[in-house]
C-alpha cells in the first residue's frame, strides 16, 4: 500500500498508465532504489492495477536482475578474536 502512496503523490493526481511506466524509472533515478526494491515495486505495481483492478495496462518494464555483492570475508585475525 506505501508504493501505491507514493505513487499518488508522485504523479500528483490520480495515476494514469504513463504515471505508472513513469514511477519505476523515477525511484531509480532520483531514490537511488536498490534492484530488489525496484522488483517489488514492480510486483506491487501489477497486482494492485493488474489483478485487484483489472486493468490492462502494458508494463514497459523488465524486473532487473539482482545487485551482485562481493561478501564480507574476515581477516585472519579477525576471526581468531571472535
């Protein structure tokens, strides 16, 4: 229910297909989202406007693929302190 929130106040009236092709592209751009956030702000997206409100929109966007992060790996050191 947040995303569908800030959705309304980012397209400032009630959204529209472009306002919600629009939005995904915004949060990463400007709010620097994160690919898993981007993901389920998607998802939140196509339920809400797909499937609770049976409309048809035509979604321009492809989930991304997840960030790849190195993992943390302990010194040698570190790991005898512990």
């Amino acid at each position: 229910m947040r995303i569908n929130r800030d959705l309304f106040l980012f397209s400032g009236k009630r959204p529209k297909e472009k306002n919600i092709n629009e939005y995904p592209y915004y949060m990463v751009n400007q709010k620097k989202v994160a690919a898993s956030t981007l993901n389920i702000i998607i998802n939140a997206l196509e339920f809400c406007y797909g499937e609770a409100l049976k409309k048809n929109f035509i979604y321009e966007i492809k989930c991304p693929k997840k960030d790849k992060k190195l993992p943390i790996v302990l010194s040698r050191e570190e790991v005898k302190r512990y």
